[in-house]
C-alpha cells in the first residue's frame, strides 16, 4: 500500500498543457484565486489567470491561454493542486511541516506564520531529514499504522529563516516575493513513513514541549484550514466520519506542544530543545 500511494499520486499529478474549464459541475469559477472541487475533479483559477484542472484518472491539465505570468506554476502546483488531487484520492492533507528519524515522522503544526518551514529546516542541522514542508499528506487507509507521503514542496524561507536554519538558497520563489527555495542542512527524506508525532507549535515561555491531554486532542485537530475543507468536500464526509477521523489520529499518535519564544536570538538553543525532544522520543523517553 505504501508504494502505491506514492506510486498514484506521481501518476494523478502527470501535468499536460491543454484548456481548462471555466466551470465545474455548473459552478462558474472567477479568475479571483478560487477553487470548486468535487468527488473526482479540481478546477483552480488563479489571480494571474493561470487555470488548472483536474480529472481522477486524466491527470492534471495547465491552462496557460488566459495567464499573465506563469512564475507561480509551481507553487499552485505543488499546494493548492496537490492537497486537492490528494483529497479526491481519498488521501488526508493537513497544514505541517514535518522531518524524520529513524523511519518516522514528526510533524509540527501551527497557523501561518508560526515558523513551521523555519523550524524543521534548523532541525537539518541537527542531523535530523526534512520530510515535508507546510503540507503533510497522510495516508489513512492502513488499519495499522498512519502513513505519510513524503514531501512534494521545496522548502520556501525568508532569507533571515535560511541563515538562521544553516539552508542553502537554490532560487528565488517569485518576482515580488522575498521567500527563496532552499535546501535543508539535513538533506530530504523521500520514502514514506508513519507517523509518530504531531506537534502544535505555540508561543510562550520558558521553552517547552507538553502532552495534550486525551480531551484536547480533538479539539486542537479539528483544523479549518482549506486543506481541511477541501477534504471534506472532495470525500463527502460526514460529521461522524470526520469525528472517527480525528479520534483514529488522536489515539494512534503523540499529540503535544511545543512552546518557544519566536525569538531570533534563542532560535537555536530551541531548536537543539526540539532536537533533543525528537531524539528522546525515538529512544523512548518521550513516550
């Protein structure tokens, strides 16, 4: 199973460039940066006119006719169409940045801004692998384990995030866009694996992680971000499915946060805290 999770969405993400729609099951989309989405198909319509489409089984079609530029292929790619293709393949999107260790994942999550992409990056200095970056996709289908997909993103940092987590730029993002791709210290994962943790950064002092309480859980995962939200529509789910969801990741997982000051200055004694956390966990005493 675990190839062939890889194996599908290397093969729903093949991108032709051909026409795309201006309407998905009779809902007009505008060129206003917005999406409709359905139990097989995904139609985006970006602000520079860039439209994409795609079909469960067809693969993912570039509409250029109507684009004023075409420097942001990539990230409408590999976001928003990414996490949509996946949700329609019955594969779980949540909002994370994650690295590895010893065959698993540990994954931090926050809003945005709270420094998840700068954090597992300096987690590269520390000789721990960057798995994914700002979205995590999961892999529900295994009754024995959470599985997750490796990461299909480059690694997009300020410049003073990259200095901080010892990256190397590998080119600018955009034109008016001050975020460069880089490459972590850590080098990349590429194989799936399960998960063994889900941390939710928070800000706060002194530098700590902490369990979440078994109540807590459900509540801190129930995320409305629009990976959230296009899952739910692509899949149809219902409330109770969604509950059984959440309670199969609260209970099969470690849930804690992690509280840190955001602070430039103490960005790498936190890091080294987070390092040690991971590590621990691995050799048993996070547990």
């Amino acid at each position: 199973m675990n190839e062939d999770a890889q194996a599908m969405m290397r093969r729903e993400m093949r991108v032709t460039l051909g026409n795309a729609p201006t309407e998905l099951d009779g809902e007009v989309l505008a060129p206003e940066d917005l999406y409709a989405i359905t139990s097989d198909s995904f139609l985006l319509w970006t602000y520079c006119g860039l439209k994409i489409f795609y079909r469960k089984g067809e693969g993912v079609t570039l509409d250029r006719s109507s684009a004023r530029t075409t420097e942001n292929e990539r990230l409408y790619l590999n976001g928003t169409t990414y996490a949509g293709v996946a949700s329609i393949n019955g594969l779980y999107p949540i909002h994370a940045s994650a690295v590895s260790i010893d065959g698993r994942v540990h994954a931090f999550t926050g809003p945005s801004g709270a420094g998840k992409s700068t954090l597992t990056a300096g987690l590269g200095m520390h000789g721990l692998k960057l798995f994914c970056d700002d979205m995590l996709v999961l892999d529900l289908r295994d009754d024995r384990q959470i599985m997750c997909l490796p990461g299909h993103k480059q690694l997009k940092l300020l410049p003073d995030a990259i200095e901080l987590a010892g990256a190397a730029a590998v080119g600018k993002v955009a034109e008016g866009m001050d975020k460069y791709y880089a490459e972590p210290a850590g080098g990349l994962e590429t194989a799936m694996l399960p998960l063994a943790e889900l941390c939710f950064l928070e800000v706060g002092e002194p530098a700590r992680f902490e369990d979440v309480a078994p109540a807590e859980r459900m509540v801190l995962l129930d995320d409305d971000h629009y990976t959230a939200v296009m899952y739910r529509y692509a899949t149809g789910s219902s409330h109770h499915e969604r509950f059984r969801q959440l309670a199969r990741l609260a209970n099969r997982v470690k849930i804690s946060r992690f509280f840190r000051s955001k602070d430039a200055a103490k960005f790498h004694a936190e890091t080294a805290l987070a390092a040690g956390h991971v590590r621990s966990f691995e050799n048993g005493g996070s547990r």
